[in-house]
C-alpha cells in the first residue's frame, strides 16, 4: 500500500504542469496597486522593455466569474521579454469577486459600471450591473485609475467573457482590427455602457485606445492563451 502511494505521488510530481508565474522571464517586476475591500493584494507585473516608449495593459480578470483572461497573463510571463513595447499586467483587479466567483466585487458592485465616464445609478447591491453608490466609490476602480494615470497605457486590453468577439470599444480601429484577426475572434461593435473602464480611458487620455476582448465561455485553452499573448505584443508596437 505505501508503495502505490509512493508511485502515485512521484507520478503526480512529474506529471506535465501549466505555466506557474515562478518559471516567469528573469527581470519580471511585480508592484502592488493596492488591497481590495476585503484586503487582498492588486498586483501588476511589468514584462518587456522597461525603456519603449510603447506601453500596453492587459487586465485579465475584471469580473469574478469571467477569470479565462488570466491565463493570457500566464502566457504572457512565460514568453521571452519582448523587445521595442512594455507590457503591464493585472491578473485580477477584482480578487474577491474572482476568490468568491462572483461578477461583483465583495460590496455587491459591478467595477466595470463603477468607472466616472458617463457613469449612472443603476440597480441595487448585489444585483448583476450595480454601479455603486457614486463614481469610483470602489477601492478597485481607484487603484485602477490611479495605475492607468501612472503608467500612461498607449493600448489597454479588458478580458470579460463569454461572446466570443473583440468590441470596437474605441481609439484607433487598425489595432483592434489586427488583434481580432490574430486571434480569430469577429471585431464588433456593442453599444456604450455607463461607467465602464473602457470608455473612462478613451475618454481621458488622448491618443488611447482602450477596448474589450470577449473571450468564449468557460477555460480558455493553452494554445488560445499563447494566440492571444502574441496579439498582446504585436498591437503594442503599432
């Protein structure tokens, strides 16, 4: 009986792994946003060439219960540094809505309505689009405020799911253009929602282009992963 064990646990060691963030490129730089309302780190990690002037970031998780853009990160850490852009990443800005898996953060708020550009009351706690009591009434949205002020993204890219397709959410539609055609998602346009982070970036920084990518439902695969990390980094150095 302790033998099979034995057998049982060498073989679940050697088994083939997914991406860790530990087997990242050397030279990887981790900050920290900020706590979310229950206290759990923000973190963004910085790949590429610290020096370009190209600034791109990727937000992966959003929603609690749309977390398949993390994975994108994953892919992204494990790629050699790219040269010629810098890439700034954030697995989860709602960590305890992704800990719980729930769209809302841990008061019962849709972040992604909770943003200041045409923001409006709507819903209740808990209910799926609640805006908040006010603008930027979340410590998320502000730490992402703060960080998108700070690091100037040219190309900021937002993982949601499930409709499968690149929103033509604004800025420069040659970008959006080239990404859905390397990741074989249809570019379409949604109509404008109040408060959404996406539309706050367009709005406030000129020569931005912020948009969404809706991935499909459910795990997104390793090889769609890698397909989405090498569109991160070629829209970066349009």
């Amino acid at each position: 009986m302790r033998r099979a064990l034995l057998v049982a646990l060498v073989a679940a060691l050697l088994a083939p792994q997914a991406p860790v963030d530990d087997t990242a490129p050397a030279g990887l730089r981790r900050v920290l946003l900020g706590r979310s309302h229950e206290g759990r780190a923000i973190k963004a990690y910085r790949l590429g060439d610290p020096a370009s002037e190209n600034v791109v970031l990727v937000v992966g998780c959003i929603h609690g219960n749309e977390c398949a853009g993390k994975r994108v990160i994953t892919a992204l850490k494990n790629r050699p540094a790219p040269r010629g852009v810098k890439i700034w990443m954030i697995d989860a800005l709602n960590p305890d809505g992704a800990a719980a898996g729930t769209r809302q953060n841990a008061r019962g708020v849709d972040l992604n309505r909770n943003f200041p550009r045409k923001w409006r009351r709507q819903g209740t706690r808990w209910s799926t689009y609640y805006s908040g009591p006010r603008r930027a009434s979340e410590k998320e949205t502000r730490h992402a405020m703060r960080f998108v002020e700070e690091v100037r993204p040219d190309v900021t890219i937002w993982y949601h799911q499930a409709m499968a397709l690149v929103d033509r959410s604004g800025g420069r539609r040659a970008i959006q253009r080239r990404y859905s055609a390397m990741v074989g998602l249809p570019l379409k346009r949604l109509d404008p929602l109040p408060g959404t982070a996406t539309r706050w970036q367009n709005h406030r920084f000129d020569n931005s282009t912020a948009f969404v990518v809706e991935l499909p439902g459910g795990e997104l695969p390793w090889r769609s992963a890698r397909a989405h990390a090498r569109a991160v980094v070629a829209v970066g150095k349009m």
